[in-house]
C-alpha cells in the first residue's frame, strides 16, 4: 500500500531502527516507547488489522510470535515478563492500519489496561 507508514519501513523508503529481519517479517523499535523495550513486529505484505487476517496468514501468525518470543529473549525480558499488544480498531486504539504486534517490557505493566 503507497501511503501506509509501516509498508515505507517495510520497503526501506523510510528509516527505523529495525532489529529484526527475514523475507516475511520486520522488527523495528517504536519511535515512541512506552516501556524500556518497546518493539513493533509486523508482517511485511500489507494487512490493515486483525480483522483483515485470513486463513492463509495462520502460519505468517504463528511466525511473528515465535520472532516476538526470540526478541523478549535478545532484550533480556523473557525471563521477568513482558506484554504483548495488538490493537484492533479504533476503539482498540489503533493508529496505523497495518497490522503490527507491541513488545513490551522493562518495566511493571498494570491490568486492566487503560
Ligand atoms: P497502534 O496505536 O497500536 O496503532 O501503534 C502504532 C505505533 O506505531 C505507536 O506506538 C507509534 O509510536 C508507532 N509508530 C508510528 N510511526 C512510527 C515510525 N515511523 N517508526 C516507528 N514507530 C512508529
């Protein structure tokens, strides 16, 4: 998709700080984190959010969250804990409309979330 931020970093025609990358899948810090570590795991080809997912990204799902588990690992937070996020829509507080995957950790996160 030509306008949607998360497909120009995909790409490379924007920068970010990526810190993981295969053919399917990119990582990259969030330019304004919330906690110590804060990374966005997206997939590369464009899917506007959770609702958009198809039968066919099951496995594209399950590779994202075995990346999530590797990268909690590189940022030394596996072992203390950490949070996942997704959001959906907007009262889900999405706000950009290219799935992506929060990592959070480094700090105590509260439940319920706000
Ligand atoms: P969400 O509110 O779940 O849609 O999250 C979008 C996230 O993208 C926010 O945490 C933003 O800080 C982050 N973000 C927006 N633009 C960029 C960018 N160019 N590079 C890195 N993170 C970004």
């Amino acid at each position: 998709m030509t306008d949607c931020i998360f497909c120009k970093i995909a790409n490379k025609e924007i920068p970010s700080d990526i810190v993981y990358e295969d053919d399917k899948i990119i990582a990259f810090k969030d330019v304004s984190p919330q906690s110590p570590v804060h990374i966005l795991v997206i997939p590369k080809k464009h899917i506007g959010s959770l609702n958009d997912l198809d039968e066919e990204d099951t496995s594209l799902i399950g590779d994202i969250f075995k990346i999530i588990k590797k990268l909690a690992k590189d940022m030394g937070v596996d072992e203390e804990g950490y949070r996942v996020v997704n959001n959906c829509g907007e009262l889900g507080g999405q706000t950009v409309h290219h799935i992506h995957f929060h990592l959070m950790g480094g700090r105590k996160f509260s439940w319920p979330p706000g």
